[in-house]
C-alpha cells in the first residue's frame, strides 16, 4: 500500500462512527476512548471578583465531550437556574439556540464529536448569557449564588466475550461465570457481567439448533447527577432534556440493545420480554443490575461448528442532568 492510499485509509477509519449523537443513530461499537467514567464536562467562566448594583458581566459555559459517544448539542440544555435573581441576554447566531418556552435556557447547533485519547478531548460547544447583572441591590456586601442546570443525552458502550457451548461442560470456554467487560469512556459503565449457563434447543444435526443463555448485567454511575430514562414500549416518550415526557423515569437507565457477534440486534420488545424490562433502576449508591432470560447467542446452530467464544456488545442510553454553582459577590449600593 502507497502513502496516499494508507492517508484515505486512516481518515476513513477516523471519520466512520464519529458522529452517531442521536437516539435514531446506530448501534456501532466503534473505537476510541476505552475504561474512563466521562461523558460530556461543563465549566462555568470565571466570575468577577465583585459587581456593583446593575453591572453587567457576561457568563459563559463550556461544554465538552470527554467519553466515546458522539452527540448533536441540540440534545444538549443548559439553563440559568437563577434566572429570576438576574437580568440578561440570550441571543441567537449559527451556533447559539433559544429554547422556545423557556426564557432562561439555550442548546447549540455544534456537534460534539467523541474524545479519541485519554489524553485529547472532543469537541466543546459554547453557551452564553450576555449582559448579566444582579436585579437586587443590598446596604451590604453579599454572595449571591449563580447555579447553571445541565442536562444532556448520552449513550454507553461496553463488549464482553461471552461463551457459546452446547451446555456447561464446554472445554473450550465457561458459560457459566462472571466475564470481563471492557467498557467505553462514559459516566455510566456496565460494572459486571455474569453468564449463567447455555443451552441447545432444537436440533443441531440439521442445523436448527439455537444457543441461548442467562445473563446478569449489572451498571454504575460516575459523578453526582441524577441519571433518567424511559421504556422503548411507548413511542410517544422521547428521551429529551428540551422536550420533557411524563414517561421518563428517574433514576433509570435504558438497556437499548444487546448483539452478539453478527446476529441479529436484540432491541426493544425483545428485550422486555426477556430481560422482564428495558429499565436499569438505579439505587442511592448509583448501581442497579438487570438479568436476562434465554438470550439468544446464535441461531441455526450446527454440530459440526462446535463450541466457540462471541463478543457481545451492550448499549445503554440515558439523560444526565446536574448543576453548577458559583457564589457571585455583589457589593452594597
């Protein structure tokens, strides 16, 4: 291979997966950043040192994509929690959105591509409230708290080599213990798996066997933010912090797919009628688990390929929302 034909190569590789930020996108295990607990990190500007009474400072907030999923920042709200306290400006450009309804929070039309190192961060979006000043004044000095509500869209990837054998007594690979999981940078991680046997149904000799096995999966959250989601059962309830639903669930996150190897995408009602639900619920600790019936690991199985090792790869999505706080100083009138 020539020079010019290894440079289309690797740009190939790097742009196929960049930009798979949105619910409808696909399931693709892609590469990047591996085993971090980040997913997109905001940072509020510095304050001024002290306002006066009706002085004005403009506020910006950063967001950037530390993990390995890539996001459209329409998906991503942040509001001015104590909008009531203060006076400002949201104005609109090619990048900078005015959320309709809402006179305190903005999105952004930049895509946030994935973080490809542990090192290198993604991209960073920008938000700006312009001409900021406190409404009160005060005979005297006070702190006034300035508190910024997150609250984007995200999705986690993990891969787990699980075992496809007839049954337990396999000697090329257990199928029944708890496997290694490698997960991709995001601040929800599938924290353990454990396959509890495999089993053959139907018939191997013709080449209609399926083998399918019990799984546990078990999660975490990284971070203080509180972690929602909804079952794919209603339609209706799309995941979005600009267009809240009543079917969204705190404290939840959404099991979207599971794959094994080539076969086909197990999604939606099938994974409710196997795993019981689509929801993760999440306890105070910010862990939760979730085991699943007779999953199939492959169909029109065959005796003559025998016993063999399978990369499963599991997808979780989510919101995550938090809040920024910063103590302003705002001097007596």
């Amino acid at each position: 291979m020539n020079v010019q034909k290894a440079i289309i190569v690797i740009l190939v590789v790097l742009v196929s997966g960049c930009i798979d930020g949105t619910q409808t996108s696909s399931d693709t295990f892609g590469q990047g950043l591996v085993g971090t607990n980040e997913g997109i990190i905001f940072t509020m500007s510095e304050l001024p040192p002290a306002i006066g009474a009706n002085q004005a400072f403009d506020l910006e907030v950063s967001a950037t994509n530390a993990g390995s999923y890539s996001t459209n920042s329409e998906n991503i709200l942040v509001s001015l929690s104590s909008f009531k306290s203060f006076n400002f400006n949201l104005n609109e450009d090619y990048y900078q959105k005015k959320v309709e309804g809402r006179e305190n929070s903005l999105t952004n039309n930049n895509i946030l591509l994935k973080a490809f190192d542990a090192d290198v961060v993604g991209a960073t979006s920008l938000f700006l409230f312009e001409n900021m000043s406190y409404k009160t004044t005060s005979a005297n000095d006070i702190q006034v708290p300035l508190t910024i509500d997150t609250c984007y869209y995200y999705s986690s990837l993990a891969s787990v080599n699980v075992c496809v054998a007839k049954n337990t007594a396999s000697d090329i690979c257990s199928s029944s213990e708890i496997k290694q999981v490698i997960n991709q940078g995001a601040p929800v991680k599938v924290s353990g798996f454990e396959q509890i046997g495999s089993i053959l149904t139907g018939s191997a000799d013709t080449g209609q066997g399926e083998i399918t096995s019990n799984i546990r999966i078990d999660v975490s959250t990284n971070g203080k933010g509180k972690f929602e989601s909804y079952s794919i059962g209603d339609a209706s309830n799309l995941l979005s912090c600009t267009y809240p639903s009543d079917g969204v669930r705190l404290n939840t996150v959404r099991l979207r797919s599971m794959r094994v190897g080539s076969q086909e995408l197990i999604t939606g009602n099938e994974i409710t009628n196997i795993c019981g639900s689509d929801l993760i619920n999440i306890d105070a600790e910010g862990k939760g688990s979730i085991t699943c019936r007779s999953v199939p690991l492959y169909g029109q199985y065959s005796a003559r390929i025998g016993d063999f090792e399978e990369r499963m790869t599991i997808t979780l999505d989510y919101l995550n929302s938090d809040t920024i706080t910063k103590n302003l100083k705002v001097l007596a009138n």
